[in-house]
C-alpha cells in the first residue's frame, strides 16, 4: 500500500495567506535519514500573487521621492492586489453556470 507523503505534514500558517503555492515533497534518498521524507511548503499564495502583481509591470508608483520610496510603494500595492485576490477566491463565482435540477 503507497503511503500519502502529506500524511503527517501540517502547514504552519493559518492559511490567511491563502497557504502553499507550490509544495514540494521530498523523498529522502535510500538508506538516508530511516527513509523519512519531508515536505517544503514553498511560498504562500499570497507571496505568489504579490509577485505575480508585479511582474505584470501594470503596478507602478508615481510621483516617489525617492527610488526606495517608489519601491515601498509598488511592494504595497502588488500585496494590496494579492489580498484583494485572496478575498475573491473566498466569493462564489458570479457567472458561475447553474446546475441543473
């Protein structure tokens, strides 16, 4: 019987930030470490979108005074993007087709 390598793994977060973007499983190699595995929760979802937000290149800061201020701000923004993303996975779909009854 194949074992669930996430059996016994548990998330740190409180998964406000959305959890694990992308969670990797590690086997360990034969005859290492009793044969344990360990999972590596990645970034969280929230990171992922943040920096999704800012590779779009659509979030800027104007009028900054500084090159350090103008990051602040984008920084602020692109997490601002990603929290509002957050809350919308929280929301049914609008659009969504209807089941039939």
């Amino acid at each position: 019987m194949t074992q669930n390598p996430w059996q016994y793994w548990h998330y740190p977060g409180d998964y406000a930030d959305g959890g694990p973007a992308f969670p990797l499983h590690v086997p360990a190699p034969v005859g290492v470490g009793g044969g344990a595995s360990h999972a590596y929760p990645g970034m969280t979802l929230r990171d992922y979108f943040a920096g999704v937000a800012m590779a779009s290149g659509e979030i800027r800061s104007t009028g900054a005074a500084s090159p350090e201020e103008s990051a602040k701000l984008v920084a602020e923004a692109c997490y601002m993007v990603a929290d509002a993303m957050l809350a919308a996975r929280k929301r049914p779909a609008q659009n969504a087709p209807h089941e039939q009854t």
